[in-house]
C-alpha cells in the first residue's frame, strides 16, 4: 500500500514538473519573440545621392573676402592712387606742410606746428585750405571703412579712414562730419565739412596718411600719384 502510494505521487510530480517545465520554455520562447520584435524597428530610407559628397558643407564656393570685397575688388583698391582730401570743385594750397629734413628752410618752418605758447611740434601731416577762410568739403582720398570718428580740445573733429594694405587716412579739424563709424565710402567721398583749428590759420583740413606706425608724407604720396599697391609688401 505504502509502495503504490508513493508510485501515485511520484507520477503526479512528473507530470507537474513536465507542465512546469513546458511553461518556462514557452515563457522565454514569447520573451525572445517580443525582443526581437522591438529590435526589429524599420528605419526610414535613405535617399540615394547623386554625385560626390561634399566633404566641406559649409563651403559656399564664394571666393569673396569677408568683408565681401573680391579679389577683382581688392585688386582695384590696390590700384587706386591717393588724392587730395578737398572737393574737386575747390582749388586747394598748402598751408602746412609734412616736415622732413630734406624741405627748404622756409618749408620747414610752416612744418611745425604750434601747441602752446612754449611748445611745438613736427606736422606729421598737411594742412590744406582754399583761400585762407573759405569752408570746403572735405572728401576721401582713398575707398575705405570709416574706423572711428572723435572729437579733441586740440584737434577737433576728426574721422579716420582705413584702406587695403593696413594703411590709414585721418583728417583733422573738421567743423562737422558726414559719415559714420563703420561705413564703407568710395574715394572722393564727402565725409565733413574744413573748420577752424588751433592746430592752423583760417579754415582747412589736417590730413595724415599711417601704415602700421609710420607716418608717410601726403603730399609725395599725392604729387607722385602714388598707388596703394606699392607701399603693400
């Protein structure tokens, strides 16, 4: 009796082991099945493309500096040769000149400029006038960008220009001024208007022309016609 009774609950344990068994395996066979499923995810197509791929994107084929001038630009400005900062409809003269060794004494003695009543100094520049007192427009004398444009007790009104090649116009003692921090003027441009200076007599202009910072002599630049590109290394 104890025999068989042990037989009848052997079996029965077989048989749920069997059942058991049989639900585990279908339990990971649906685990994997879903897996798979959600590993499974479509990906869009990709459209073919046609022709090379551009390894550079962001190149947009414009050979243009970034301050949008071209090299045809930039050649053109390089070639531009300095002209006198006065209206071509007024008749300038030299009231001042640039001082260098080589000027006639007389020369030399309008190259200095007065500060105080004991001090002077050297002009690093040229004053022009038209007739003594007469006001004038005062223009570029090279195409550029208008880099800054102050005021002093001493100089005045001032605007300063700068060009191709690093090189600078300013222009001093101006009665009033047309044109604006940061924008571009052509050459012959009017951008203020000649005034009364401690600096000069009467009503003129003080013009300097700078390359990094060496002051040059405007009035060889001007009288020799002197184009840019050959004070550009």
């Amino acid at each position: 009796m104890k025999e068989k009774f042990i037989d009848v609950v052997f079996k029965k344990f077989q048989a749920y082991s069997f059942i058991i068994f049989l639900a585990l395996v279908l339990g990971a066979f649906f685990a994997l099945n879903q897996l798979n499923k959600g590993n499974n995810v479509d990906e869009p197509d990709t459209p073919p493309v046609n022709g090379p791929v551009d390894s550079n994107p962001d190149d947009t084929g414009d050979d243009s500096d970034d301050d949008g001038d071209t090299g045809d630009d930039v050649t053109q400005l390089e070639n531009e040769i300095f002209m006198v900062p006065v209206a071509s409809e007024s008749n300038p003269t030299i009231q001042i000149h640039y001082y260098s060794a080589n000027l006639e004494e007389s020369d030399q003695l309008s190259a200095i400029i007065k500060i105080t009543e004991t001090m002077y100094t050297h002009s690093t520049g040229t004053v022009y006038t038209v007739d003594g007192t007469q006001a004038f427009d005062v223009t570029a004398s090279l195409t550029g960008t208008v880099t800054n444009v102050s005021s002093d007790s001493f100089m005045g009104n001032s605007i300063e220009i700068e060009h191709v090649g690093g090189i600078k116009t300013v222009y001093y003692g101006l009665s009033s001024i047309s044109a604006v921090e940061g924008e571009k003027v052509d050459q012959g441009d009017k951008i203020g208007k000649s005034g009364n200076n401690s600096m000069f007599n009467g009503n003129g202009v003080y013009f300097e022309v700078i390359q990094g910072a060496l002051n040059l002599n405007p009035e060889t630049l001007i009288e020799e016609e002197t184009p840019v590109s050959d004070l550009i290394e």
